[in-house]
C-alpha cells in the first residue's frame, strides 16, 4: 500500500526542509500524480515510498523507472477486473 503524506510527515521521514520538498516539486524533479499530489490549491501530499526511490536511484534513472512503473501497475485502477460481473435486468 503506497503511503501519501503531509508535508510535515515527509519533512520528518525525509530529513529535507519544506523549502527543499517545494523545490524539488515545482523544479520538475518529482513528477505529479507519481511522486506527489494535489488535492487542493492548498494541500500536497508526498508519496514517501516513491520519492525514497528516487534519492536512493538518483544515478540510476532507469532503476527509479521501474519503480514507476510497478506503482502505476499496482493502481486499482491497473487492475484486471474479475470475472464476476454485476448484469442488468
């Protein structure tokens, strides 16, 4: 289960200052809707597991990749749907 969190919770997991969590956001190091979100104009929440990803790949860009790519297949929404349909009368 992928964990988003606050911007203080990311700050404490982390080790970075908001400033840095900002930076590293609107610089265009992290990818939204991947590594962050927005839920309003005033609340971000931070994916810990992905953006632990990064730092530890941060010299290897296809490793982080992959990663990418398990969490986005892991989406419910990237699921196969079950055999067992609701049918209409």
């Amino acid at each position: 289960m992928v964990l988003f969190v606050n911007k203080q919770k990311a700050t404490e997991a982390l080790g970075l200052s908001s400033e840095t969590l900002k930076r590293y956001r609107l610089g265009g190091e992290w990818i939204e809707g991947i590594h962050w979100v927005r839920i309003n104009s005033r609340c971000v929440r931070y994916n810990l597991e992905l953006i632990q990803d990064w730092f530890h790949n941060r010299n290897d860009p296809a490793a982080h990749l992959r990663a990418i790519e398990f969490y986005q297949a892991s989406l419910l929404s990237n699921q196969k749907k079950s055999g067992n349909k609701f049918r209409s009368k």
